[in-house]
C-alpha cells in the first residue's frame, strides 16, 4: 500500500505534485485525505495477514522532499492515520 503523497503522482504527474506541494497544498490535502480513507477502506476489506515493512511503512523520504517539511506535512500525519486504524482494526 503506497503512502498518501506517493500515491498523488496516480492524479498528476511528480512535477505537478511537487507544484502543488508549494502553491495549493489544499489540493495536496484533499487527494491525501481520500487516498488515506481508501488506504483504509481496502486494509479493513483485506484478510488480516502478518504485517511486513513492505506492507505496512513508508519508504523514507527522498532528498528533496525532506525540504520545507514536505514529508512530515504530507506523508507522516497520513501514515499515522492509516497505521492507527489497520492497528484499532486488528
């Protein structure tokens, strides 16, 4: 399951993203938001399996993402979000 942000690029391609993360982050937060609520739509709809780094984390940030806290404002509060509900679910 592909993180939020990561996820963007299925809607644009990763120049725009990175476009948006700068003049419409509103935007950004929006297509986060919904692709969040599908993560979990599809991980309370999957069978219960053994968690594995690949299927329940995030890859770290590239380089330039980590700049102007792109990753902690739009990675992380999605992860968590989607982390807390597959472990309130468990």
């Amino acid at each position: 399951m592909a993180g939020a942000l990561f996820s963007c690029g299925a809607y644009w391609v990763n120049e725009t993203t990175f476009a948006l993360l700068v003049d419409s982050r509103g935007v950004v937060d929006y297509v986060c938001a919904k692709v969040t609520e599908q993560n979990v739509e599809t991980s309370a709809a999957s069978p219960r399996r053994e968690a594995t780094p690949s299927s329940s984390t995030t890859p770290p940030p590239p380089a330039d993402m980590s700049l102007g806290g792109a990753y902690e404002r739009f990675c992380l509060p999605y992860m968590k979000t989607l982390v807390g509900e597959i472990h309130r679910a468990a």
